[in-house]
C-alpha cells in the first residue's frame, strides 16, 4: 500500500488545495470530481489573509490572484439608514503581510485547476467519476468510484479525503444519523453587476440589518471607465417552519422576483432597485449549513472543507477554512507521513474550534453588530457612538477575528503551516 496513491473526493476548491499542496510535499494524489467538465461556477468569496499566505507558499503569486480578484481595502458595516455603523482596513492595509481578496469563485476555482494540470498532469484530476462510497482495509482505503458511463469499480489508496462538499457522500457514510442540511430562514439572491466600487476602490459594504441586508463588494479590478465587476448579495430572513420548498439549493431567478424586497434601500450614495435591475445574472439559494460532528476521521478516511464544516457566509471564511484545511493536513503528513496519525492530528487541532466557528456564524458572524444595533435602536440611529461604543465595537470585531484565525498579531508572528525546506521523508513511509 506504500506506493498506493491519497485519493480526494471533490475537486472543488479544497480538494485541488490538498492536492496541490500534496505535491508540494511529495505524496502522490488522484482527485475524482463528478463532473464532466471544469466550468467557472459562482460569484463572488472572499478569501482572508490567513488563506492568503497560504495560497502563496502553496506558489500562487500575488499577480495570479489579480487575474481573478482584487485586494480588498475595506470591510464596512452601514446601518438601514445608510449610515455607517463600523468600519475597517483589511488585509495589508490593516497592517497584515499579506493581502485579503474578494475573488471570483469560479475564475479562482479554475485558476488553481490549472495549476494543478501544470504540476501534477492531467491524469491528477480524474473527471466524471464520482466516489460514492469507501471500505477501510488493511493498511488503506478502497473508494467505490461511479463513473458517467455507468462503469464502477473500487480505487485503492493509502488515505482518502471526502471534499465533496456540503451534500457529501463521504460524511453521510461516516454520519449515517446526522441531521438534515440546516436552514435557519435565511434567503439570498446573488449575482454581479458592472457598476462604480463603492467607498473605496475595493469595499466589503454589509448593509441594513441582520434580517434584511444587502452585501457588496468588488471582484476585479476598476477599469479606465472607473467601472468594476461588483458582487451583490440581497438577503431576507424569513419564516422557515415549512422548510426550503423548492427543488435543489440554487436556481437562476429573475430580478423582479425579489427586487421589492429592498425598495426602501434608496440612498444619495447607492439606490439598491437600480443597482439590482442592471445585474448581469442573479441566482436564489437558501443560506444553509450542517450541524457539527465530533469527529472527521474515520480510519483512513477524513473529511475536509464544506464536508466536514459547512457554514454560513457571514464571515466570508467557508472557502478560506477549506485552503487552510489543506495546508494543516499537509503539515500533519510531513510529521506523521500519510498515515491515519496524521489525520488524527488534523482532526485534533481543527475539528473543535471550527465545529465552534460554524455554530459563531448562525449567530449572525461578524454581522452581529448588526443584531446589536437592532436590538438597541432597530436599525436606525443620528449618532453611532450612543448605540454601540467605538471601544465595544472593536472589541466585537477583534473577538471574531481571533475565532475564525485570522487575527493580525497572531497570523503576522505565526511559523508557516509547511517550511518550504522541510524534508519529505517523513510522507515516502508507510
């Protein structure tokens, strides 16, 4: 089984982390993504400087990540008045050493997909082939593997990771008595538009309150007409006793299906309806999550990514925990080799603190300040500081930030989750 391959289930954007960041340290790797072809699927994630400075130790450069996102510059939060409840730099201009980006998800997915046809050859991602299941062995993992022609058959590999996302497969078999996907009430609709950043040149902007809000952010660079292709996220939290009556969890939408939910978000800096109606596509999808596990390991098997801990949005960290995800168990590997300790090790140190992050994010995230400012004042305020201290809503953000791992003095002093000079020994041993 030594010279068995890792095999990945999923080759979203944590199963090609893994396997990019695999190479990087030697271990041969197969990812088995179902479908037939890659396509830049999605809008708008952002991915927080702690994913960054992996990303690039991973060999990603700073003028790659242009190619599919901007550097983000700001993160602000305004009240449903317009009004500006908080606000803050973000990544280097806050005094990180490495940037945060707001990204195109599909040109970013697409971007480490060809990274890794140039390093690892294009047999490394085996597409149409779905693994719909494993059997621990002696020693290893046989994956039951479902291609589109109909053909089955079982791929033995010294340890096998479920990236396969949110519905996984992976996690149902090693989960059979986990509860449905969470939804709280929560509904949005997302797309892009071409229009003027707001703000700065690059700003997050989270407006309105915790249960009607909208989020916009730019995902390229402004061009010489001062025009960028911004990100928008309209989001209403309603009743969900009936739970999500429609078939499957995004559809496309027309705009006039929702745009009367935020008619009253018309302001002398930004009149929403407008910025809606000129949206160059607009998606539905309920905003969901799954409760957490105990555990992501079982035998030689370990789920990573939204399989191991879908979250809602609100801190902008799904993706970002993914990549880091990769890197810890990369790290796990060189110390322990491809072998079960090591995805002990990586269960140990991630699984309880980002079980914790999920049940964080429920409670609103980083836009609990909002919740706050609700409660207090209902949304609506002259004067910030008489609702919510500058001292209390540092202290708000500072805590958040410390959770979800990206905070500045913390990340800024920490080692490298994989010295480029370590050895490789460690992952050739059974």
């Amino acid at each position: 089984m030594t010279n068995s391959p890792v095999l990945i289930a999923g080759g979203g954007i944590g199963g090609l982390s893994l396997a990019l960041t695999l190479h990087q340290i030697g271990v041969p790797c197969v990812v088995f993504e179902a479908s037939r072809e890659m396509k830049p699927l999605g809008v708008g994630i952002n991915l927080q400087p702690n994913a960054i400075r992996e990303l690039m130790e991973m060999g990603i450069t700073e003028a790659e990540l242009d190619q599919v996102g901007v550097p983000s510059r700001e993160w602000a939060l305004v009240g449903l008045n317009g009004k500006e409840v908080y606000s803050e730099p973000r990544g280097r201009f806050a005094g990180y050493n490495w940037p945060q980006y707001a990204v195109h998800r599909g040109d970013f997915h697409m971007l480490l997909y060809r990274k890794c046809m140039e390093r690892l050859g294009p047999d490394s991602v085996q597409l149409g082939a779905r693994i719909t299941g494993y059997t621990n062995t002696n020693g290893g993992v046989a994956a039951h593997v479902e291609h589109l022609d109909g053909s089955k058959g079982d791929f033995q590999g010294r340890l096998l990771f479920g990236a396969d996302g949110i519905h996984s497969v992976i996690r149902a078999q090693m989960h059979p008595d986990q509860p449905p996907i969470h939804w709280g009430g929560a509904v949005m609709w997302r797309g892009t538009v071409r229009a003027k950043p707001l703000r700065t040149e690059s700003s997050f902007i989270g407006l309105g309150t915790h249960r009607h809000r909208m989020v916009i952010y730019p995902i390229s660079q402004v061009d010489a007409d001062g025009m960028a292709l911004i990100n928008w996220i309209a989001e209403l939290t309603m009743d969900n006793a009936d739970g999500w009556q429609h078939d499957g969890w995004f559809r496309p939408v027309e705009v006039e299906d929702f745009v009367h939910h935020f008619d009253a978000f018309r302001y002398d800096w930004l009149d929403v309806p407008e910025m809606l109606r000129n949206a160059d596509c607009s998606y539905e999808n309920p905003m969901i999550d799954r409760d957490p596990v105990d555990t992501w390991v079982d035998g030689s098997v370990a789920l990573m990514g939204d399989a191991a801990h879908a979250m809602y949005p609100t801190g902008s960290n799904g993706a970002s925990q993914a990549i880091i995800d990769a890197r810890v168990i990369g790290a796990k590997m060189l110390k322990y080799g491809a072998t079960s300790d090591a995805l002990d090790a990586y269960n140990d140190q991630l699984c309880e603190p980002v079980s914790a992050l999920i049940l964080r994010n429920r409670g609103a995230g980083p836009f609990g300040l909002l919740n706050m400012l609700d409660e207090r004042c209902g949304g609506t305020f002259e004067n910030i500081d008489d609702v919510i201290s500058a001292d209390e809503r540092q202290d708000f953000m500072a805590k958040y930030q410390a959770a979800a791992g990206f905070a500045k003095d913390q990340l800024n002093a920490a080692p490298s989750t994989i010295a480029i000079n370590q050895t490789q020994e460690a992952v050739s041993a059974e």
